[in-house]
C-alpha cells in the first residue's frame, strides 16, 4: 500500500474542465478550510503526474475542494497519492 506524500501545491494543476464540479471559488470552501485547521485533513487527495500542462508535475483528479482548502490557508503542501 502506498503512503501519502507531501506535495507542493504550487506543482499541482486544478482543471475546471476535467473536474467533474466546474471551478470551486475559495468562497466556497470557507468552512471546509475551518474545518481543516480545526481538525486536520482527514483524507490525501489523489493525483496523476503529467506533463501536459507547463509549470505543473501534477493533475489533480480527487480532492479539488481541499486543494482549494488548503490554498485558502495559505499552505505550501498537502498530502496527496500519487
């Protein structure tokens, strides 16, 4: 089984297209960012390596909302499979 990493965000690329939610404003995720300090990330989101959009290593395909979370709080990493 494969553990979580810390990935930088800044390596990650959210695609409204491919993210079957559309574009997810920091507005909405308010309470989920509180949520996150308060109690922590509870799970890793999922990511695909990919070479297809410039100045991003990663595709992320679960776990845009806290993506978005974690941006909100100005955080450098998140945990995430790869």
């Amino acid at each position: 089984m494969n553990l979580p990493v810390e990935v930088e965000i800044s390596k990650i690329k959210i695609d409204d297209i491919f993210n079957s939610r559309g574009h997810i404003g920091m507005l909405s995720v308010d309470d989920l960012a509180k949520d996150i300090l308060k109690h922590g990330l509870e799970s890793p989101i999922i990511l695909w390596k990919t070479d297809k959009y410039p100045g991003f290593e990663y595709l992320c395909v679960a776990g845009n909302r806290r993506l978005t979370a974690f941006k909100k709080l100005k955080q450098n990493t998140i945990p995430a499979f790869i």
